[in-house]
C-alpha cells in the first residue's frame, strides 16, 4: 500500500485535527454554561435611606459628632447624593427601610402625603413599613402601600414588602391568613437577580393603643424567614437575599445569625448608625442608617456570576456641602408653603383628636437656654438610652399644665435637634407628631416603680427580643438612681418625686399616690401615660373647655416661663455605672446592641 507524502510525513496530523475538535467542542460546552455576560464582574450599587419620620428639610445635630452650625439631611440633599450614585453606576437598587410618613406636622396632617408625594419621585426600588407607618391605621396604610399602588397599578408602592404582617381574621374574616404586602419581590439589575424579602415592625403602636393598628397582626420572631429564604435560593434561584428590616439592628443582627442565606440586611427602627458594616459569622453585611435623613449608606457589591467577589461599604452624611436638588427642593417648598407663614397658610385638623392648626408651623414660640435633643452615644454624658434634654423638657410641661406631680413621655427615639435659642412651633410637631392629648389621672408609688423597672428592662434586657421598643421614659417631677446591671425589677433606687403642691422633694413612697400626666387618647380612655385606670381621666384643656393637642399644652407652658425660655434640670437618672462598650468597636451605639447583663463586667 502505498502512502502520500504528506501522511507519510505527518503521521500525527489526523491526531492533532482529532484534540483540535475536542477542545472546541469542550470549549463550546463551557461558553454555553457560562455566558461572556456571566464570566464578567458587574458592579452592583444598593443605596439605604430609612427612618425620615417626616423631616422635610434640615436639621441641627447637637451630639458629638456634629457641628454647632451645620445642618444636615433634608429630603433635597438626599436626593442629590441619590443622583450622584446612580449617575456613577445604572445598576443601582434604592431601599427605604421604614418610619417614613410620621414625624412631622406636614406628615401628620396630611397622614404621611406630604412625604409620599416627594418620595414617589426617588423611584425607590424596596420599601420594609416601620411601625410608625401603621400609625394612621390599616385602611390608610393600605392606601397607600398595599397592592396596586405601585406605578401603574400595579405591585405595591415603593416595593412594599412583608412576610410577618397579616389581616386580624376578627376584622377582616374574609381576609384570614392573608399578608397584607406581599413577602418579597425580584428585581433584576445589571443582570443580578436580586430577591427582596421585607418584616415591618414586630408590634403594634403602644404609645396610642390597640386601636390604632386595629385589623392587622404583626408576628414578632421573624418565624417566617427560612421559608422564604428558602423560596427566594432554590425556586426563584435568586442571586442576592436582601432581607429589608424594620426589627431594628440588635435583632436583625440576630437573625442574620439565625438564618443562614441573606447576604443582607437593611435595618431600622433603633435609629444607630453604622459607619463601617456590621459583618455577621454567616458572612451578612447588615446596614442601619441614622434617623431624619441625615445618613445614607452605600453598598457596592461586584459581582462575578452568581457569587460577590468584593463589596465597598460607603456611609454619607448629608450635609450643607451637598447642593440641594432644586426640583425636590421646590417640591418641599411648596408641601410647606400651607402650612408656614405666608398668604397661602390654611388651618389644618388633626386626624387623631380634631383639634385645628391654625398657627404657622415656622412661628417661634419660646426659647432654650441648652440643646435639646435625645441622641447621645452610650459611653456619653447622658445616654439617649436613659435620658435627653427634649424629653426632660416636655415631660416637665406635661407636669406644669396637669398640675400633677409626675408628668411623663415615653421614650420616643423620634425627635429633633433644637440649638439654644428659638423653638419653633415644628419643633415641637416633631415631638410629638401622634395627635395626643394630655391627661392626669392617680397612681400609686408600687405603679410608678413598676412603669420605671418596665421600660428600664425594656431596652436593657440582655435579649434584644424582650425589648419593648424605644428608650427609657422621660419623667418631670422623677429622679433616680439607675443600676443598668442589676436584676430586672431592682434596678431603679433612690426614688424621688417632687410634690407638685408643696414643691419639695420625698422617697417614694409605694403605698402614697401621686398624680400623674401623660398622653392621653379619647380612643383609650381609660390609659395616660401606659398606665390603665380604673376611673375616667380627665385630659388637659384651654380656658374655655376646648380640647388641646399636647403641643399647644407645651406651648402653653412655654408661655408662663420669664421670657418664655426654659432650662431644663438635667441628670434626673443618675447611671451608677457606664454602660457597655460597643458591639462593634468602630460602631458607636446609642443603646447597647446586646442589652445589658445581670452581672457586673
């Protein structure tokens, strides 16, 4: 037989041609498994905004780590800084994480419209409702977030999610069982498939009552998170779990822990900050952004196929130096313009009580010789845990107009920032912007001390999940000493009340009463302050009979102090020791992640 030259000399030819076709044919496999799309990092960018409670412009930050004559937040500057990151990278998700539509008097008389008018416009991607959300009740809630208010009509505004709020089947039977937001949604972006799995607050609103969140149950552990955790990895075959949280950072943390499989987590409601972010032992980057719009986080995830191969944590500050947006900034100004000085002012009633605004909001109405507020870290002087100035304040106005000898205000995390000098009228709003009136009834000294052991182990028991929301009352007419380390039930002593009558000072007597004021609702009537009587209160009212919010109670207050300035006793509760050191070193906390222990460290 004979051979052509060219097999003769090249016997290993066919062999070559055979592996040439092997590896391509490998080579076409592997294309078709792993797209050039998929081989290729893509940068993903996820902003955080959340706990706003209705600030519209600006406003002061009186602890350490502001500065005495910068403002920051604002919605304007906000969205400036949102801009500026979508400008950089289109693949880019913004999350609201809850207490949005209360907190203000523009929020509250138009029952969180005013901030939904301007927050429609930043195209917010994901939304978990804060407690304080619910605060108009169920209907208003759902008309505004429920399903078919997104654009269009269709899915729920802003993203609205939440796998733990349900229909009460007592007042909806037709609705037994049923979520009122759906659990999660999918959104894809730079070719990310991104699950967004939402909890609104874990329990209803105390500081009203029962009545207001009428119609909807909150379950309170988070049960519900490996079935959907389970659903969101393996039937939706999502790429990224952000889990949108409003069970604040201490339990959201926890749960991160818990259940394996988020990569993160967007928390609010405890209204810490988290400069650097918090890393759990599952590998979950959990955020918390401040309050009143004054932060914003960042997070820039690369991403290479399905997994993260690096993140970029960037946490903002919004300060003046940031150029206002003028068109939101003209939308801010013209919500306000009915409500500030001006032409265009109208009286304005308050859903809650019925009672009519008919002062402008921008009115001074008395003066501060020191900085109000409640914000202060926990290894500070006054912690905003235990104690601040704004709620020394107000409790001591609710003692005056009352004429009793403790007055009252729970622990609100919710506020302002007020600079020695001018207080305005939507200072006080943001203070109290729930419509309550104010009411005396009469305790007894074993129910004083209860309420004080109460809402101290509220937010110092060493389980975050025992908390009861909020900070330490505030107390007019109240000092004690505060052991944060002893037993639950012994850590208030040395209990004071001042005698409205005689203006002196006594121990605490359990067995002697006192009268007592705090907020009262004519849809609870039989509560002031979280305490239930037994008789019929009989609330605050002007000098015709008529019915007072309880921020014209404090204005009234203000009115009979010389020069209508006022400078509250601080240091009511003296802390005997300091309070843990933080969680996380490079996180400063306002109220200690993990609670405080029984034992002294």
């Amino acid at each position: 037989m004979q051979m052509t030259m060219s097999n003769a000399l090249f016997p290993w030819k066919h062999m070559v041609e055979r592996i040439s076709v092997f590896f391509i044919a490998v080579a076409a496999l592997l294309f078709s498994v792993v797209s050039p799309a998929e081989a290729a990092d893509t940068t993903v960018t996820l902003i955080q905004i959340g706990d706003l409670h209705g600030h519209l412009i600006p406003r002061p930050n009186l602890r350490s780590d502001g500065l005495p004559t910068v403002d920051e937040g604002g919605l304007a500057g906000i969205y400036t800084l949102i801009s500026g990151i979508r400008a950089s990278n289109p693949n880019t998700l913004l999350f609201n994480t809850g207490d949005t539509i209360q907190g203000g008097a523009e929020a509250l008389y138009t029952q969180g419209q005013a901030m939904v008018d301007i927050l429609d416009t930043f195209a917010i991607d994901g939304f978990a409702p804060g407690n304080w959300d619910w605060v108009y009740g169920v209907e208003r809630f759902v008309q505004l977030f429920g399903p078919g208010t997104g654009p269009g009509g269709t899915g729920t505004r802003w993203g609205a999610v939440s796998a733990n709020a349900y229909y009460d089947s007592w007042y909806y039977p037709d609705k037994a069982g049923q979520l009122v937001l759906p659990p999660y949604i999918i959104k894809r972006v730079g070719g990310v498939k991104i699950g967004i799995l939402g909890l609104t607050t874990e329990r209803a609103i105390a500081a009203l009552g029962p009545w207001a969140t009428a119609g909807v149950v909150f379950t309170p552990d988070a049960a519900e998170l490996p079935y959907y955790i389970n659903i969101l990895k393996n039937t939706e075959r999502v790429d990224l779990v952000v889990l949108v949280s409003e069970f604040g950072l201490a339990k959201n943390i926890l749960l991160a822990e818990k259940y394996p499989g988020i990569n993160i987590v967007f928390s609010s409601d405890m209204h810490e900050e988290t400069p650097k972010a918090v890393v759990t032992s599952t590998g979950t980057i959990v955020s918390e952004a401040g309050q009143d719009g004054t932060q914003l986080a960042e997070l820039r995830l690369t991403m290479r196929g399905k997994s993260v191969v690096n993140w970029e944590y960037i946490y903002h500050t919004i300060t003046s130096d940031i150029t206002p947006d003028p068109t939101i900034a003209a939308m801010v100004e013209n919500v306000r313009k009915y409500y500030v000085a001006g032409s265009l002012f109208v009286p304005h009633q308050n859903p809650f009580n019925g009672t009519w605004l008919t002062t402008p909001i921008d009115t001074i109405v008395g003066y501060t010789q020191v900085g109000l507020y409640r914000a202060n870290f926990s290894n500070e002087d006054m912690p905003g845990v235990i104690e601040g100035s704004s709620h020394d304040f107000l409790s001591d106005a609710f003692r005056d107009q009352a004429m009793t000898d403790i007055g009252q205000i729970r622990g609100f995390r919710y506020g302002t920032h007020i600079r020695p000098g001018a207080i305005k009228l939507e200072d006080i709003y943001h203070y109290i912007p729930i419509g309550p009136q104010i009411a005396k009834t009469t305790i007894t000294g074993t129910q004083l001390k209860n309420q004080l052991e109460t809402t101290i182990d509220g937010c110092l028991n060493s389980n975050p999940f025992q908390w009861g929301g909020g900070w330490v009352n505030g107390y007019g007419g109240v000092k004690f000493d505060l052991n944060p380390y002893a037993s639950n039930g012994n850590r208030a002593t040395n209990i004071m009340v001042k005698r409205y009558a005689t203006g002196t000072w006594e121990p605490l007597s359990t067995t002697a009463s006192y009268g007592f004021a705090g907020y009262w609702y004519a849809q609870n009537p039989y509560n002031v302050g979280g305490v239930t009587t037994t008789v019929l209160p009989a609330p605050v009212t002007g000098s015709s009979g008529e019915t007072l919010d309880a921020t014209q109670v404090v204005v009234n207050y203000l009115n009979t102090l010389p020069g209508q300035s006022v400078n509250p006793e601080l240091h009511r509760i003296r802390l005997l020791y300091s309070l843990p050191a933080p969680l996380y070193s490079l996180n400063p906390e306002i109220q200690p992640l993990r609670g405080v222990p029984t034992t002294m460290p």
